[in-house]
C-alpha cells in the first residue's frame, strides 16, 4: 500500500503532465483543450487553484478549481491510472472542499461526461448529487452530468 500522497499548488514546471493527463484521462476523444499554456494561465489567475498530488517530488495526480463569488466549480480531476483507487483522489477533493469553505464558499459543482461511470461514482461517493443534464454537452454528441454539492449541509464551521 503506497503512503498517502502530499496535496499542495502545483507549479509551472508540471503545468505539461497536468495538461497531458487532461488530455489522456479527461478529454480523451473530444481534442486536447487543456493544454500547457492554458493550464499556466489557471496557475497565473487568482480565481483558480492548480493542486497536485505528489508521491515524494513525482505528480500523480491534479484537480483544477475556479472560485467564484458564492461558489466554486471543480473544473479538472484526474489520478494516474496505477495509483487510482487508493485515496488520491479522496485526499484532492477534501483538499478542495477545505478550501472552499475557508474562502466561505459553501456550494462546489462540477460536470462529468455521461458516459464515465468511475468519475460518477466516485462523485457520489463525496456526496456529491447529480443535479441536471446537459444533453450532448460534449463533442455535440455526448451528455453532461452536472453535480452539485452543499458543503455547509456537511460541514461544521468552527471559530
Ligand atoms: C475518478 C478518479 C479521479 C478517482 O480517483 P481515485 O484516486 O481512484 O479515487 P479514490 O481512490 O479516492 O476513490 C474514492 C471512492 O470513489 C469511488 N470510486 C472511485 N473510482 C471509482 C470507479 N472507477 N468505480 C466505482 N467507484 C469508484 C469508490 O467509492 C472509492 O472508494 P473505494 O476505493 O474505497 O471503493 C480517477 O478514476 C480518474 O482519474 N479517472 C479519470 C479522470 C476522470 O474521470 N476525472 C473526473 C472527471 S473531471
């Protein structure tokens, strides 16, 4: 069993793995949008977080964040396929979820494509519901789920 990984800001020097797991893992079939210089300028704009799990300096994972004013939007979330199902991806989303509410945000939403059932599972798995779909959201021809989450519901604000 590996050891849990390190979640901190990810940094200029991985915004290329980052961007090509979007691609692999995420956008797979539907182009490559998510690409280097786009992952840099999320890194370079104070309304999104760029975190990365980190198994002693190697990546393995990432999770793109956009805060809005009362809300904010998991934009990307991806684990490295041989390190899938112990916990990192647990470990980015509660790293996530902290620091909403540490920005007084109570509500995060996110869209998955219809057709990944591990990413809706996991989803669920956090809590997360699935609140509408956006019929042919993605390549005009598939749908999007879009999931919502009340962290306030769940969350007990200490002072
Ligand atoms: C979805 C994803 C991020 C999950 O990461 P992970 O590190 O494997 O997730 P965790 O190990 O923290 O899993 C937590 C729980 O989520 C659920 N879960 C995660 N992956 C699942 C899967 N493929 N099928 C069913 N349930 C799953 C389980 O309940 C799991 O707990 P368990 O392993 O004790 O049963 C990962 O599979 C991934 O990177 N997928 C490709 C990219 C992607 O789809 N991203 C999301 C859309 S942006």
């Amino acid at each position: 069993m590996n050891a849990p990984p390190q979640i901190r800001l990810a940094t200029g020097r991985d915004a290329l793995r980052i961007a090509e797991m979007s691609r692999d893992f995420i956008e797979l079939g539907l182009g490559w949008r998510w690409n280097r210089n786009r992952v840099l300028r999320c890194m370079h704009d104070p309304t999104y977080n760029v975190i990365g799990a980190y198994d002693g300096g190697r990546l393995v994972g990432f999770a793109i964040m956009e805060y809005r004013l009362h809300e904010a939007h998991i934009v990307l979330l991806a684990v490295e396929t041989s390190r899938r199902r112990q916990g990192v991806g647990a470990a980015l989303i509660n790293w996530l979820e902290t620091s909403a509410l540490v920005a007084g945000i109570g509500v995060i939403y996110l869209e998955a494509r219809a057709g990944n059932a591990g990413a809706r599972m996991f989803y669920r798995s956090h809590g997360y519901l699935e609140v509408r779909v956006r019929p042919r959201r993605y390549a005009g021809r598939e749908d999007g789920i879009f999931f919502g989450k009340d962290l306030w519901l769940t969350s007990r604000v200490t002072h």
